[in-house]
C-alpha cells in the first residue's frame, strides 16, 4: 500500500511536469496547427533565463520565474512574427523542417554563450526540504509541481471556457474565416495563443528543471518525449493533454519500478497501444 | 471514334519516349556526379560510401512520405534491421557482400511489413507518433539483445570477404564505394520503374485522395503496405551497405536521430521526386561535412540556419527552387 | 683552420638542412571526439588536454612539428567514426589517431589500423575489450571495471551486507555492474538486486522506491557522466534514502568536476571511486590544470576527459620520439609497451601485453574546498590497479 | 426483384439526429432517375450511404438481387455500383489521360502492378482516349487537372465513372458549379451514356433534370415526398411546400 501511494505521488508529480511544458504544444499544435518542434527550446530558454537570474543576478524563486517567462516570451515574438507566421498553414513537414531548424540554432547559441554545462535553478528553503508525509518523505518541490500543473489545468480551463479571449479563440479554431467575417481579429488572437503556448513551456522549463535539468540538449532530448505526449492527448484539448500526461506519466514511472530494465517498452508499448485505440488522441477533435 | 484513338497511340510514343530520355539523362547525370566524386575526392570515400548509404535510407523515406504521404520518422528501423542483420548474417559466417546486401534487404522489407501493418492503421500526427514509438522500440530491442547485437558497444568484427572473390573492402574504401554506387544506381533505376509502374501512380493518388482512389474500386492499405515493403527493402539495403563498408554496426542505426535526420534530408531536397532525395542527402551531409570540419564546435548552428533558410527560400526543397528557375526561364521570351 | 672550421660548419649545416628537409616535416595527429553536441563538454577537455601537453611540452619532438587535426563526432556513430578515421589517414596523412569517446566508435576504427599503419591512442573509449581487438590500440584512460572495483571491497568493510545496484543500461553499465557484483560477493558481500535502467530516464524516485523495497543497505550506482546524474543524486537525497542511512557507492563518472557545481550541496559527502580528481595534490597535477584551465576557458569546465588526452599525448610524443617521424605503427607502439611515468592522476604505466594503462584508483568524497568550491577529495588510494575486466578474459 | 438496384428502408442518424427515414427507392436496367430534394434534405448522405462511405443505421442495399450493405466502398464499386462527386475529387497534378488510365487498369486489375509501364500498354490506351474522346476531352488529355475548366473537370469525373463500367451510375450534381454556357457538354454528355446504365443524378438544375430523367424521386428531412414522372412534379403540394417553405426559410436566414 505505502509503496503504491509512493509511486502514485511520483508519477503525478512526474505527470504534472509534462503537462505543464506540453500544454503549449498542444494548444499551438491544436489550435494554431503548427508543429513547433522547437517547443522545448522555449523551455530550455526559460530555464537558462531563470538560472542566470537566480545565481548570477541572486533573484528569488518567484522572481526568477516571473522573469523567465517574461524574457522568454519576449524573445518569441519576433520570432513568432518573422519566422512562425510565414508557416502558417505550411505543410505540416515544412513546419518541422523550420522548427528543427530553429531548434539547432538554439542549441548552438546557447552551447556558445553559457557552456555546454548543466545549469541549476536554486530552489527556495521551503521547496528544497524534503518533507515528511507520513508513509514516506517526498520534496517539497513535488508537491508545488503538481500544485503548478492543477493551477495551469484550472487556468487554461477558466481562461477557454469562461472567458470573452476563450470564445474568440474557440471561434477562431473552428472557423478562422468566419471568425474574422464576425469581427475577431484572429492574427491577434493567433499572437496572443503563441505568447500563453510559450509563456507555458517558460514556467514548465523552470519550475520542471528538478526532472528535466537545464543544459543545451535539453531542446532535442525531450521533442520526442513531448511530440508523444500531445499527439497521445490529442492535439489542443486540455483535458485530454492532462490524461495523457497522467496516463503515461503513470505507465512510465510504474514501470521504472515494476521492470526498470524494459521501462521504455512498456512507455512505448503503452503509446502504439492507446495511439491504436484513440487515433486521434485521448479527446482528440474530428477533422 | 477509332480514327481518334489512333491519335492517342500515336501522341503517347514520343511522351513515354521523353520520359525514358529524361530518366537515361537523370542516371548518366548521378553516375557521372558519383564518378566524379571517386575522381575529385579519392581520399573521402568513406564519407562518400556513407552519404550513398544514407541516399537510400532517404530514398525509402521519399518512398513512403513523398510518394503516399505517409509520415514517418521511424525509418531508421527499416534501416538498423538491414543493418544488424547483415552484420549478425557476416558475424555467423556469411561474408559474401552480395548475399549480405540481399540478406540487408529482405530484413529490411521484413520490417517495413511489420512497421507498416502497425502504423497504417491511424493517420497523420498519430501515424507519425507511431512511427516514432516504433523506431524507438526496435532500439531498446536491438539494446536488449546484446548478446546478438553487441547492443551499445556495437557490432565489431565484421569480416567481409572480398566481393566476386577479388576486391578487398580496404582502408581506402574503393570497392565500398563503387559497390555502393553501383547499387544506389540500380536502386534508383528500379525505383524509377516503381513509380512510373500503374502502382506508382496509384500511390501518388493516394496521397491525394484516399477517398477518390476508393471511390475508383481500388484498396488503400494493400497498396500502402506494399509501398512499405518496397521501401523496407530499399532502407534495408542501405542498411546493410553501411555495414559491409564500415564493418560495424552501432544502435545510432535505428535511433530516431538517424530517422529525422533523413527527414530532415528528404524534406530539404524536395519531396516526392527521387532526385529530390539524393540532392537533399548530398548537400545536408556535404554541408555537415565540411561545415563541422571548419568549426566543429559551432557547426550546428549553421546547419539550424541552412534549415530556415531553406524553408524561408524555397519550402518546397531544393528540386522545387530548380524547377521554379527552370519556369522563369521558359517563361522569358 | 678558421676556413676549416667554415667548411666544416657549412658541412654540418648543409647535413641538418639535409636531415631538415628529409625528417623535420610535419606530423600530423589526429583527434576523434565530440566536440559539438550533448558530449561537447567531453570533447572541449580532450582538447584542453591535448594543448595542456603541447603547451608544456613544445610543439615539436626531435624537430619533427606536430600538428593536430579534430574531427567532430557528436554521438555514438561507428559508421562516421570510421568514415572520419579514415579520411584522417588517406587524406589528412595522419600518422597517429587519438581520442575517441565512445566504445563502439573505437571499435569500428580498429579494424582499419594495421592497413593504415597507425597507431590508435584511446583517450576515454572504456570497455576492456577494445584493447584485443588490435595490436596497434594503446588506452590512456580507464576501463569501467578498474574504477569501479576496489568499491566491491570498500563498501564490505564499511558495514554493507546487503547491496543493491542500479546502472545505466548499456555497455560500460552492465561492466560496472559485473565488476562491483564481482568484487563485492568477493569480499563476503551480497548483491540482493541488480536494477539496469533505460538511457534516457529522468524520473528516478521510482528506481531509489525499489532501492528501498530491496532492503539493501548499500547503493551502487553508474550512470554515465551528464545530466541525468543530477537528478539520481537528488532523488537519493529526497526520497529519505540517505537519511535513513543507506550508504551510495559509485564510480567517478557520477561525480566529474564538471557536474559538481550543478550538483554542489546534493552531493557533498558522497563516495566514488576513479583514476583522476582535478583535486589531485601533486605538482604535476597543478602545472596540467593550469594550463588546461588555461586551454578550456573556465575552471568549471575541466573533467577527467582532459587528463586521458594530456596523457595520450605524452604516449604519442613517445612514439614519435621512438620512430622518429617515420611511420612505423608497430615500432610505436613497442616502443611504449612497459612505459611508465607521473602523469597529473599520480604514478602510471603501460602494461606491455594489454597495452592499457595501469594507475592508482582513489577514493573520493564530494567536499568544499577552502574557496567554497565543491571538489572530489582524495581520501584513499588503491596503488597500482590493472583492469580486471581484461584479466578475466 | 428483377431490378437491378434496390434500396430498403435506409435510414442514418447522427446522434440523435435523422438524417435518412427509410428511404426505400428500385431501379431497373436502363433506368433514369433525377433525386431531387431542397438544401439539406440529404441527398448526399444518401450518396455516401448507398456506396458505402457511411454506414447506415438501418435498411438494405441490393445490387443484382445481391444484398451489399455489409460491404466496404471499394466492393460496391468493383461489383458496377460507381459514384461521382459533388465537389470533385481529382488529383490537382496528374492529367485526365492518367485518371482515366489509372482507373481502366484498376478496373482490369492491374493498377497494383509494378513491373509494368503506365503507359505501356496499347489497348488500354485505345480504351481511355475512346471515353476522353467521347467525352470531348481530348484536347485536355495531357494537361494537368489543376490547369483545366471545372466544366472540363466535372466530364471527368464523368469518365472516371464511365471508366469503370458501371451498372449503376450515381451522379451527384453533374453540373453544379459549372458555368452555364458549359452545361450542354455535360448534358451532351448525359446523353450518351450507356443505354443499359442505370442512373441516378442528383441535380438542381431542374431544365436538366426534366430532359434527363423519365423518373423523379422528391427527397425533403431525409424522407422521400414523392415519386413519379417528371411532369408530375411540379404539381406536387407537399413537393411545393418543401421546396418554397425552405425558400422562405433560406431567405430568411440570409
């Protein structure tokens, strides 16, 4: 009992971090069908951002974090407006071939001006004890990860259903034309999507650099994982995008404890599995 | 009526002739490049020999993607599974480089039938998870099976006898490279044959309208699984060609690496044509090349650039840009 | 006399020119590593390295100049591996190859030596097998199972019964994993568990979950150098694992220099064992970090890799020395079979029949430094190890 | 039961939405039939249904006295049951001469051939200029789809069909789209089809319906209203209901 509550802790911790960088994706993937390979650069970004700020300029956790996502976000918007927009609507493998490409201008760069090494986000005394919950110890940092997904999951879900931004980009995704013959200005609605898409990927970068440390791979050693995750959920649905990180969360670290020597099969496995049974994801929409 | 018809027939001779003169022209085109390269760079035929063996793992992408719009990037399965199998055929005692080739390809088209049959049942972006998870699986197998594959120390120890019996596969890498070429030409021949043949074109139909192809009484999936096939062999036949001339197989042959790199490859060069594929292979590798000998430590973000560019100039690859030049100048008067 | 003299000096000098023109050409070395790519850091310290030694030791060895050509190879890739080796010697006239990071990369290069007449100077490359598989490969570096097996015994006498181990499933993994069951069962231990891990995990509370269910009080661990170590030594750490006292053993990989100020405070107090710290207290130590630091740029930066190049070098100046500039791949390296020397990591020889290096492996602790600066602390040296992965064979 | 097409009691919903009540309609050999319907009726559903694109909840489809309704699409083709489309469905880069090629050999069961030509062989090719001639697209023949009329492109999908030699011949809207000064061609067209060829058009163009049909079968909310000759038709109350009220309705909406 005390070992499957452990494991079940673990993989919602380890599912949160997921969805948090995913749900990005997802939504541009979705909403603005893009295939942004370069996803996890954005995070990666964040992550070096909020490294620099934390040690170098001896900022706080939350300042560091509100910085990260700022700066990344100001660093996607002329990229978004030079680069992003001319493939709207492209071929799906011109968008790969683009977001790729970017990705590995990325690694460079960043290889070149702050080293190949790892870069570490110093946690906050308070996220950094390990804390005692009665059947074992678990970090304190897990329990604010998985309050940070809950958070974004309810965010996303107030700011799409409840709002007037979420009837307008509802609108926009199922009929652009049309939205913009209503009056929507469904560029700005498109620029507004990209900035919340990578403003996500920022805070996942950051606040999930205890699972997925910072270093300048970090852009391609993670697409595939990511690239699974949405496509598992279903491009551009929250909750399916919360199952699948959950689903597979689950899968992968279960099977890290059961048989940690075929982890990998069994995350595979498990997504030709679900891929077979939901081909268009967990709550994947028609075409 | 007839007298029509007799039209048609007559009309259809020079176009099937035109054809044949443009493809005889395209091979004496590639052999003379590959030609060529023995000549001008007789001191990098290794690198040759594995750019020839990555133009067929490209070629087998452009197969399925350019051909039946079918996204992958699992191929590098295809590929490792020609390659191991070689390599295990030559390790147990098979060393002849033609039976290992054949042996490559028949692995590799086991393959495709297997990866195929899976990733056919869905479609567009979980096809592509599909394939993904795939080549992924192939690898923790091929990582598993040490004891057959030397898993992540590599397969060592190929012992390939000479080929016809008389030339040595040697430090210089002659014999590699013109086996090699000679093969990638009569591939690109015999593909040339596959996508002119009534399957060929009923593939290029299929990747437009499934719907209509149905609608014209003829099957989706028995085509696009035997395109599969097809193109299993031919990544199975680079596969194995990597291994005869390198005399080594590592698990980087059936990473997801190798498989988006040759996307990335194919997608540079310009689908759904087979020039397409060599040229993308060529200039992505040759660029690599002599960029990360220049500056290996900052190559990468050149390639990133190249990649950007590319799509910026010229989304529809490179063969695309040759074609708009072409129409520009036609259009001159 | 003093026309004599002239004649004789103009005689003389006409000989060097001679010599000059027939030897004193350039000889060109060259490198395989991962100079760009998630290895980069590896393949920036073998060349740190390799310009450490050319910078304390000249450029040039009996007149001969050297130069050094780098080929990039960012993963493990044996078809590229060869593809640039061979380009180094048909094209570039290399006389010596060096470097190389991975094993397979190493294994698909030596098949090509006695054809290339070359030898092949391992820098890192570190399963024991490569060394038979040609005469002409001599390795400057370690094995996995030489690191790795004084901790079998180290561990025993420490109070551990009942161990468990935990590696990274590949090759230089399961050597480690072998050479510590080996040792430890030697010494009276038991290995209760043997866990092998997938390459790309990043979530290990499951892994230090099974570790606790195991009941074992010691944990050996290998994971290759880079960032997953990071996040095994805090799931350690978190999970109440090292409160509960189960004592962590492992190979230095897990700890490199080049980790430690990611991994500071997670890791201090923790033991492993390896060939080289870049704390090592000797004079030889202090001149090769100077300027290898010097080379790389940042202190941070420096790792083991470095030292497996500078030492390289020093085996391929020896050779060169041995044969005088001429190619004579087999006289090289018989000319360094039993060569023994103080290299930065301490007292260090090559063994004549396997041609691998023979060397001091020390315990270290995680520790700050006076400056604050976490380093590897030496606090015990097992003298003289050979690599026992060979010797079973 | 000697008719050669027959279909009983079809009926599809969507949720819980009908779009098809059980529409029952037979067709001999040679036959005729115009369905008409106003917007939304489901004619088109009725399309898909009968060749199988859409599986239908309830009914059957006969074909020679054979029941189909299990089939998938591409059976109900190869046993003479062809449809076209509303909106083409053509390849943009490939000629009309390669559609129709493709589709004889198809027919003759050799379109999955790889060690053969596309164009090698001469019968086939007689056989294919022979629909494209007598569909007045020989001129065409070798230009790409993408580059030729929409009325050029609609006889095409008119050959395709043809290509095939069907039994049964669903038309949906032959001639929607095109510009009037094309319609003749299409009609000429229509005109010639196979005497023996059962067919069905869906049409709203009613000058077309009237000289093409010798039956008219009325479709409104997924129900047949009416069936009869095409004189009858007009007269029809519950026919002008359909049709005006929608008018109305439509108009109201715009």
């Amino acid at each position: 009992m005390q070992t499957i509550l452990s494991i079940a802790i673990d993989a919602l911790a380890f599912g949160m971090v997921l969805f948090i960088i995913c749900i990005g994706l997802s939504l541009t993937m979705g909403l603005m069908r893009v295939v942004n390979l370069a996803h996890g650069a954005f995070a990666m970004i964040a992550g070096y951002i909020a490294s620099y700020a934390a040690r170098d300029l001896g900022l706080g956790y939350a300042a560091s974090i509100f910085l990260a996502i700022i700066g990344t976000i100001v660093i996607s918007i002329p990229l978004e407006r030079f680069l992003y927009r001319r493939i709207y609507g492209s071929p799906e493998l011109t968008q790969v071939l683009m977001t790729i490409g970017l990705t590995f201008c990325v690694i460079g760069i960043t290889n070149y001006f702050m080293g190949p090494t790892l870069k570490i986000i110093p946690l906050p005394e308070a996220l950094s004890q390990p804390l005692d919950v009665g059947f074992r110890t678990i970090a304190a940092h897990r329990l604010f990860v998985i309050a940070c997904g809950a958070a974004v999951a309810g965010g996303l879900w107030y700011l799409i259903e409840r709002t007037t931004f979420g009837i307008k980009l509802r609108a926009t995704v199922d009929n652009a034309a049309m939205s913009d013959a209503l009056g929507v200005r469904t560029q700005v609605v498109y620029a507004i999507s990209f900035a919340i898409a990578i403003g996500l990927a920022a805070l996942g970068g950051v606040v999930g650099a205890e699972f997925l440390p910072i270093e300048p791979y970090y852009a391609l050693r993670y697409m595939v994982t990511f690239l699974v995750v949405v496509s598992v959920g279903g491009a551009g649905s929250i909750p399916g995008a919360l199952i699948a990180c959950l689903v597979l969360g689950f899968v992968d670290t279960t099977g890290r404890y059961l048989m940690p020597d075929f982890g990998n099969f069994f995350f595979y496995a498990a997504v030709i599995l679900i891929v077979c049974l939901f081909p268009r994801g967990f709550l994947g929409r028609a075409q | 009526m007839h007298i029509m018809a007799q039209a048609g027939t007559v009309s259809a001779m020079p176009d099937a002739k035109s054809h044949l003169w443009r493809d005889a022209a395209g091979i004496a085109l590639i052999s003379a490049c590959g030609a060529a390269g023995y000549w001008l760079f007789p001191d990098n035929l290794a690198l040759l020999t594995r750019i020839v063996a990555v133009a067929l793992l490209v070629l087998s992408i452009d197969l399925v993607v350019g051909y039946c719009g079918v996204a992958t990037l699992g191929q590098a399965a295809l590929f490792g599974a020609g390659a191991y199998a070689a390599g295990i055929a030559c390790v147990n005692g098979v060393t002849e480089p033609m039976t290992l080739i054949a042996i490559g390809a028949i692995a590799g088209a086991a393959a495709g039938l297997l990866m195929g049959g899976v990733m056919l049942r869905a479609h567009g972006l979980a096809q592509l998870v599909l394939s993904i998870a795939i080549v992924q699986l192939f690898h923790e197998a091929a990582n598993k099976a040490s004891a057959y594959t030397g898993g992540s120390d590599g397969l060592a120890g190929l012992m390939v006898s000479p080929l016809f019996g008389l030339f040595e596969f040697d430090l210089w890498g002659r014999t590699a490279y013109l086996m090699g070429l000679v093969l990638l030409l009569l591939v690109f021949i015999a593909l040339k044959f596959v996508v002119a043949s009534p399957f060929g074109m009923l593939c290029r139909g299929i990747k437009q309208d499934p719907v209509r192809i149905r609608a014209m009484g003829a099957f989706v999936f028995p085509v696009l699984l035997k395109m599969f096939v097809i193109s299993g062999a031919v990544a199975g036949t680079g596969g194995a060609l990597a291994a005869v001339s390198t005399q080594v197989v590592g698990l980087d042959s059936v990473s997801f690496e190798l498989s988006a790199n040759a996307l990335v490859m194919l997608v540079l060069g310009g689908l759904g044509t087979l020039y397409g594929a060599l040229i993308g292979t060529v200039i992505f590798m040759g660029f690599e090349h002599v960029v990360s000998a220049f500056n290996p430590f900052h190559w990468m973000t050149m390639v990133g650039a190249l990649l950007i560019a590319v799509v910026l100039a010229a989304p529809g690859g490179l063969t695309s840009l040759v074609g708009k030049v072409a129409a520009s100048r036609q259009g001159k008067p | 006399m003093i026309a004599g003299k002239r004649i004789l000096g103009a005689a003389v000098s006409a000989m060097l020119m001679g010599s000059v023109s027939a030897y004193a050409d350039t000889i060109k070395v060259g490198i395989i590593g991962p100079f760009s790519g998630p290895f980069a850091l590896q393949g920036k310290n073998f060349q740190a390295g390799v310009e450490a030694y050319m910078a304390l030791n000249g450029k040039s060895v009996k007149g001969h100049d050297i130069e050094i050509i780098y080929r990039d190879l960012p993963a493990a890739n044996p078809a590229q591996s060869r593809a640039l080796a061979q380009e180094l010697v048909v094209k570039e006239k290399v006389q010596y190859l060096g470097g190389v990071y991975f094993t397979p990369d190493a294994m698909a290069i030596t098949p090509l030596l006695s054809q290339a007449n070359t030898p092949l100077v391992i820098f890192n490359a570190a399963t024991s097998a490569i060394v038979n598989t040609s005469p002409l490969v001599v390795r400057t570096s370690f094995t996995t199972a030489q690191t790795t097996n004084p901790l079998g015994k180290i561990a025993f006498n420490e109070g551990v019964k009942k161990a468990i181990t935990v590696v990274s499933d590949y090759g230089p993994g399961v050597d480690a994993e072998n050479a510590f069951r080996k040792a430890f069962e030697a010494a009276g231990g038991q290995v209760v568990e043997a866990v092998r891990m997938p390459m790309n995990t990043t979530d290990f509370s499951p892994i230090m979950q099974r570790v606790r269910d195991s009941g074992a009080t010691g944990l050996f661990a290998f994971l290759p150098s880079g960032p997953p170590t990071l996040g095994f030594v805090k799931a350690f750490n978190e999970t109440g694992l090292k409160k509960a006292g189960i004592k962590f053993y492992a190979p230095g990989d897990l700890t490199q220099e080049s980790d430690l100020p990611a991994l500071g405070e997670a890791a201090e107090g923790l033991k492993t064992s390896f060939h080289y710290s870049v704390a090592h207290d000797s004079p030889e130590n202090k001149k090769f970090v100077e300027a290898a630091v010097k080379a790389i740029g940042s202190a941070d930066q420096l790792s083991f890799p470095a030292v497996g190049a500078y030492d390289g070098m020093h085996v391929i100046y020896k050779m060169i020395e041995a044969t005088d500039g001429k190619q004579d791949a087999k006289k090289a390296v018989d000319a360094v079979r039993g060569l023994s020397w103080t290299s930065p990591r301490g007292p260090v020889r090559i063994e004549p029949e396997t041609r691998h290096i023979t060397q001091n492996i020390y315990l270290r602790e995680v520790a700050k430094d006076a400056d604050g600066k976490y380093i590897n602390k030496e606090i015990q040296t097992f003298p003289d190890q050979k690599d026992p992965g060979l010797a079973t064979q | 039961m000697s008719d050669l097409f027959r279909v009983e009691n079809l009926s599809k919903s969507f949720g819980g939405l009908a779009v098809s009540r059980n529409i029952s309609l037979s067709m001999p050999e040679g036959e005729r039939l115009a369905l008409i319907g106003p917007n939304g009726a489901g004619k088109t559903t009725f399309v898909n249904l009968v060749t199988g694109q859409l599986r239908p909840s309830a009914g059957r489809v006969l074909l020679n006295g054979g029941d189909v309704t299990q089939l998938g699409a591409v059976r109900r083709v190869r046993k003479g049951l062809v449809r076209t489309f509303q909106v083409t469905r053509l390849f943009s880069d490939l000629t009309p001469e390669e559609h129709v090629t493709l589709t004889v050999l198809q027919r003759e069961g050799k379109a999955t051939r790889i060690l053969s030509r596309f164009r090698g062989n001469t019968h086939v090719a007689d056989e294919v200029h022979g629909i494209l001639g007598t569909l007045g697209l020989h001129e065409v023949a070798r230009r790409k789809v993408g580059q030729i009329a929409y009325g050029q492109q609609r006889l095409l999908e008119i050959a395709i069909a043809l290509a095939l030699k069907p039994k049964v011949l669903l038309l949906d809207e032959p001639a929607a789209g095109v510009p009037s000064a094309d319609t003749p061609r299409i009609e000429q067209a229509l005109e010639r089809l196979p005497p023996s060829l059962a067919v069905l058009m869906i049409e709203h163009d009613m000058d077309l319906v009237f000289r093409f049909a010798r039956r008219v079968v009325v479709l409104a909310a997924g129900e047949v209203i009416f069936e009869g000759g095409p004189s009858e038709v007009a007269a029809d109350p519950k026919v002008r209901e359909a049709y005006l009220g929608n008018y109305a309705h439509a108009r109201s909406v715009a």
